[in-house]
C-alpha cells in the first residue's frame, strides 16, 4: 500500500505559532500560565498543553493571576484592556495576518467608513475583528445580508481569513451597488485555499482518502466535502483510534491530509496504523 500526502496539510503558519508561543511560556514565565479558549481546536493539543500546566480558561474573570497567551484568532482590545485591568502578564500568539486584517479595520473605521466584516459572527477572529473595527461596523455572513444592508457614503470591507474566495468576491459585488466609494481588502489567507487545492489534488490519485481532523474543526470538514466531491472514498477521522480496516479492502494507495488545527504526532499514528495494516495484510 502506497501512502501520498497532500503536498500541504496540517498546522499552518499561524497555529503553529500559536502553540510554540504556549510552550515556550510554560517554561519561562514561572507563574500559572492560561490560553483564552483552545489553543486550537483539537483535544490531543488541549492535553499535551495542559500536561505543561497551561490551562484553557474561556473569559479573563475566570483567571486571577499570571500570564494570559491570546491565540492566533486573536481578541477585541476590550479584552486586552481588561487583562491588563486585573494585572495579568499578556503574551500576545494573535497570527500576524489577523493582525492585519484588525488593523485595516480599524484604519478604515477612523477614515469613516462603514466597516463591513464579512465573515461567521461568532467565530472568535470575527469577534476580535469587530471589536478593532469599533461602534458602527457590521458583520454578513453571506451574499443576502450584504444584499439587505442600507446603503452608506464609503464603505470599507475586511475578511475573515479563511472566508472563501469567490463568495467574498459576490459580497463585494453587493457592497460595490451599496455606496459611491468601495474599499474591499483582500484579508484571506492562502493558508485554507492551498490546503484544500492540494488535498483535492492528492484525493484524485489514490482509492481511499483520509482527512485528519475533529468534527468540531470546521476547516477540517471543509476538506473532507472537497475531497469526498472528487473521490468518494473519503473518510474523515479525528484520530487513528476512528480507522476502520474494511476502508482500505483492495486499495493500493492512500492519500492523507489533515485540518490546520491537527498535529503532527496525530498524523504519525494514522501513518504507523496504516503500515501496520499493510504489514499485517502481507503475512
Ligand atoms: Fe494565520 Fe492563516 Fe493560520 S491567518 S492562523 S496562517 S489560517
């Protein structure tokens, strides 16, 4: 059995980041150390932080003293403020993109525009975006919310970044019939796109296809609809424990990919579990 990887698949810049950030603290800050929500969405990675005793919390009331580490989605300076209120040391892991894309926001704000965020409300980054964007910006979700917007003189337009596209281009479109001055930036990050190019591209070529990932990652799902869109024998799994032997009955060659918020050892024990298989099958 032969296994191909996507050419990219895994942590991206971002997270991988984020999580180094996190380690590197617990070493060094000699005081508790908390992450505001998961560092990422993936139990394993909650795990192996909290066996270096850093501790998820979901709200900054919830920590009394020590370092606080912001993840890459990043928060509104409402909550930055409010750390530095209780006297809490801050390590910023916010991925320098949505740094970016804050930043814009809030550019676009004090040059008055009406600031539109186009991405999922409550998603963390999005949160965080609004809240650099300050009063008055609004977030769509999709093309009929941007349709249904009141027009305005200038309006300035930011992404989540890992919106998709060619939906964020019909936003746009809508906006562009909304006021006399548009500004759109270009705020998604490629990281999604190659991902799921690549994965598509290594599902193509093999019998049986697996995304690595958790239910609750949405990126993660994202790639096992697209690569279920070109070969039907796509699985997803969270871990190596979710295989199932009957997948791979006459398949010669494996493709493999996993969400940005999977890692690596992850990755390793499905690939040990497949050589096993495949060991197991030439006896
Ligand atoms: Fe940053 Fe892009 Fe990852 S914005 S957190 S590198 S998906």
């Amino acid at each position: 059995m032969e296994i191909l990887l996507a050419k990219e698949y895994g942590f991206c810049f971002g997270v991988k980041r984020a999580v180094k950030t996190v380690e590197e603290t617990a070493v060094t800050a000699g005081e508790p150390v908390y992450t505001l929500g998961p560092i990422v969405h993936n139990d394993e990675v909650v795990a192996q932080m909290q066996n270096l005793g850093v501790w998820a919390k979901n709200a900054i009331d919830e920590i009394d003293a020590g370092t606080v580490i912001i993840r890459a989605h990043g928060v509104p300076p409402e909550t930055l403020d409010a750390a530095r209120d209780k006297g809490l040391r801050i390590v910023d892991g916010t991925c320098p993109l949505v740094i970016k894309v804050q930043q814009l926001a809030r550019a676009l704000h004090d040059e008055g525009y009406q600031v539109v965020i186009y991405g999922k409300p409550q998603h963390p980054e999005v949160v965080g975006i609004a809240g650099w964007a300050g009063e008055g910006a609004v977030i769509v979700q999709n093309l009929d919310e941007a349709l249904a917007l009141p027009r305005s003189k200038k309006i300035g337009v930011v992404s989540q970044t890992t919106s998709i596209l060619a939906d964020y281009q019909q936003v746009i479109g809508a906006l562009m019939g909304k006021c006399q001055e548009l500004r759109a930036h270009n705020t998604i990050c490629n990281a999604t796109a190659q991902r799921q190019a690549a994965a598509v591209e290594t599902a193509q070529q093999v019998d049986v296809m697996l995304v690595i990932g958790e239910a609750h990652s949405s990126n993660s799902r994202r790639l096992a609809e697209v690569c279920a869109q070109v070969n039907p024998r796509t699985y997803r799994i969270a871990t190596a424990e979710g295989l199932e032997a009957a997948w791979f009955a006459g398949a010669e060659k494996v493709g493999i990919t996993a969400g940005a918020s999977t890692p690596d050892t992850t990755i390793e024990r499905v690939i040990a579990w497949l050589t096993n298989l495949h060991e197991s099958a030439l006896i």
